[in-house]
C-alpha cells in the first residue's frame, strides 16, 4: 500500500468537509448531502482499485 492513497483519501476527506460546511451554512442541504456522497464514491474507487490489486497479488503467491 502506498502512502500516496492515504494522502488522496485525506485530502478528498478536508475538501468534502469543507464543501459540507460551506453548503449547510448557506443553507443548501442537499448539494451538501450530494457532496457528501460524490466524495465518498470517489474513496471508494479508490479503495476498489487498491482491494482488486490485493486480490491479484494474493492469487499470484498461491497460483489460483
């Protein structure tokens, strides 16, 4: 695992925050809600792409 994704995974975190808190203050909730949701797919394809190079490596070691 490489620390790059950490970084990647915190930085869309702060901006995701960010934006939630800008949108709630101006009293839009949904955009804020779709944010919210927009930042989590994007860490999730992320975290996919990682799980399915873990997946490959786990069956180069055993030769499945």
């Amino acid at each position: 695992m490489d620390i790059d994704l950490i970084f990647k995974i915190a930085g869309t975190g702060i901006i995701v925050a960010v934006l939630n808190l800008v949108l709630k203050r101006a009293e839009r909730e949904e955009q804020a809600m779709m944010t919210t949701l927009a930042g989590l797919i994007v860490v999730l394809m992320l975290i996919i792409e990682e799980i399915g190079q873990l997946f490959d490596t786990v069956k180069a070691v055993f030769g499945l």
